[in-house]
C-alpha cells in the first residue's frame, strides 16, 4: 500500500467511525421518545444531561424516614440521591414513556391509547414550565427500601424555610429561590423544588451563553445531600436550552 493510498483509506476510516458515532447517539438525539426502550428511559432518566446521581452513606436513623430505635442501631446504608431537572422536555418524554411501557402501550385498544394519551398529555405540554423551572429529587437504598433520607429530610418542609436554604444557580452566581414546593408523599417519591425562570428584568436564569447550572441545598435544611452540577452545554438540543 502506497502512502498516498493509506492516508486515503485512514481519512475513509475516521468519516465511517464520525458516522458510526453519530447513528450510536443517544436516544434524545436520534429518535422520537415514543421508540425509546425501557433502558433509554431509565438512561434519559438517571444518567443524562438532565439528570444527576449522587451515593450518599446515611443511618437509618435521624433524617432517613425512620427513625425508630432499632432503626438507629441498625448499621448505615448507602443511598442513591437523584436530581432531575423535572420541566426539561427529555425528562418529561422519559415519564411519559415510561407510563407507556408499563401500560404495553402497543398492545392498548385506540380508545385506551386516547385515555392514556390524553392523561400524559399536561406532562408534555407543562404550561407552567414556560415561567418556571421544576426540579425533583429523591432517593432510595437497594439495601431498605423503607428508609429514605430525602422523604425523611422535606417530608415537613415549609415554603419558607426552602426559600432560605435552597437555590438554583448559574455560572456568574445568580440564583433562583423556591417559590413552590410539593413534599414526597411517601418513601420513595419525588420532593419537586420550583423556582422562577425570570428575574425582574424578563431575563431566564440560564441561557447557550452559561457553562454550568448548580442545584445548591443549604446546610441548614440537609447538610448531608450533595451539591448537583448540570453542564448547560450538554443540555442544548436544536440550538436551545431544554429545561
């Protein structure tokens, strides 16, 4: 093989692999949700730009849901902590998705595929998303599922309390406080965190221009959760930020 022959076939190589790269995309990047498999939404949903995991040690005692006195002797457990950016559009598809695995939506009658559709449908429209940002955390151990330190941590949150101790922020620090809240119902479910998407002045808290999102929790409220750090860059799609 001649030189010029190699760097030939070297420069075909590397255009077949960037093409390959592309086709082994991830699922927000290459299909419609509707097609996304039961791991690509678990991916979409745990390990993506929207989406942070974080491996807490915490006892069973205190604020892990359970605080009973064998409980507290009990040795620690380690904790799974997520954050998902709740008002992204590839979280919201991911839920929706995974509502339509579980029914085996392909397998629904038309009229129990309107029903379905119709009852996922404030999830992918969110109208409150345009002015606000939504983000949900939870947590749960592989080893007792009947404790949980988020649960156990927001279960008797106050509005006001999360307003001092709990932010969005960008990379130029500015922040956005919690201006709603909804507590986890029960161990295992979602603490959703809302704060304003605009300040006075109409201007979103993140644009293409930022690098970097921070969910920041207060020692005061929960000084054993972690600090969850977004890359705004890996969030665009089409050119805009999806959140």
């Amino acid at each position: 093989m001649t030189k010029k022959t190699y760097f030939a076939a070297l420069a075909l190589t590397v255009v077949l692999l960037g093409a390959v790269g592309i086709a082994w995309g991830q699922a927000w990047e290459k299909k419609p949700y509707q097609q996304w498999s039961k791991a690509e939404v678990e991916k979409v949903l745990n390990d993506s730009p929207w989406a942070r995991q974080h491996i807490q040690r915490s006892s069973r005692g205190g604020n892990s849901g359970n605080s009973s006195s064998e409980a507290r002797r009990a040795p620690d457990l380690d904790f799974t902590i997520t954050a998902r950016l709740r008002s992204a559009l590839p979280i919201r598809q991911a839920l929706v998705r995974q509502m339509q695995i579980q029914a085996r939506y392909d397998k629904l009658s038309e009229t129990e595929r309107a029903a379905l559709d119709a009852k996922t449908k404030p999830i992918l429209d969110c109208p409150p998303c345009r002015e606000t940002y939504a983000v949900a955390l939870s947590s749960q151990s592989e080893q007792d599922r009947s404790v949980d330190p988020v649960y156990g941590s927001f279960r008797d949150a106050t509005l006001d309390q999360l307003k001092k101790h709990v932010f969005l922020e960008n990379d130029r620090g500015e922040r956005r406080e919690v201006v709603d809240f909804i507590r986890p119902q029960s161990l295992g479910a979602d603490a959703i965190f809302v704060f304003a998407r605009r300040d006075p002045s109409g201007r979103p808290l993140i644009s293409a221009d930022d690098k970097k999102l921070t969910l920041r929790f207060g020692e005061a409220t929960v000084a054993s959760l972690y600090t969850f750090e977004f890359d705004v860059r890996k969030m665009l799609l089409n050119g805009e930020i999806a959140f």
